[in-house]
C-alpha cells in the first residue's frame, strides 16, 4: 500500500515511536497526494555525463513498517537527470544522499531548497529487522562506504 498524504500526515503526527513518521522541516508544498518532494539542501552543480550526490534538506526518519522509494522529480527527468539508489528501508534515520547523473545536454543548477525527488511511501507488512547499516544517522552527502 502507498501511503496518502492524508496518512502521510497522520504518522507524522502520532506519538507513538515505533510508528511515527519523521520528515524534519517538513512543508505542507512538498507533500503530493501520494508521495513527498524532497528539497535540495544546498545548491549544487549538476555537469554533463557525471554522477553527483546531493544531500536532502529533510531529515527522515522511517518507523519499522514503513519504506520508502525515491524517484526523480518530472520537471528534473525531462532534462536529462536520472537518479539512482532509489530505496530507503524500515528504521532509517538521517539525510538522504541523491545520486544525480546529468545526461542531458547542458550543466544544470540544483537551487537550495529546490523540491528535485519524490519519496513515495510504502507500508511493510510483517516488518521483522529496521535498517541498522552503515548510513544510519547520515549527515550530508555520503560517499559509499
């Protein structure tokens, strides 16, 4: 099941540790009827054919039955940029790194706070293990480990 904004809200409001959702700043403009646009922490250059990491403004944190798919935003498709490590797992906590590839045909600016990926929320049934990795707390852009 995809998460609504309605239920997206609804998590973000409980009390409850193990189910409360954690987008931290969030903004009622990023939230779609059924995912999240994620902003740019800071403005980055995107050069042509070159693979960048870009830090989320959000900080996230996902309760155990919750996951996460990350996808690039229409408007950023349509000139060429492809994102990829599209997949945040139950119990993750901290910045996400976007993996920006430019294969359009000129360099393009990412504005701070600019909303350049969407996070589409899914409910895990049965959830057994959280996300306990190596990126857990992740701060910034994050080179792989």
């Amino acid at each position: 099941m995809i998460l609504s904004a309605a239920e997206t809200e609804r998590r973000l409001g409980l009390t409850d540790d193990e189910a409360r959702l954690v987008i931290r700043p969030y903004s009622s403009e990023s939230q779609q009827p059924a995912s999240y646009d994620l902003r740019a922490a800071e403005e980055t250059r995107l050069p042509r054919g070159i693979c960048t990491l870009m830090p989320t403004l959000e900080w996230v944190e996902l309760p155990g039955d919750l996951a996460g798919t990350l996808r690039c935003r229409s408007s950023f498709g349509r000139r060429g940029i492809l994102l990829g490590a599209g997949f945040v797992d139950p119990g993750f906590r901290g910045q996400l790194t976007l993996c920006l590839s430019n294969m359009g045909a000129e360099e393009i600016t990412v504005k701070k706070n600019e909303r350049v990926a969407q996070m589409i929320l899914h409910e895990v049934r049965n959830p057994a293990q959280s996300y306990n990795g190596r990126y857990q707390d992740s701060l910034g852009a994050v080179e792989a480990k």
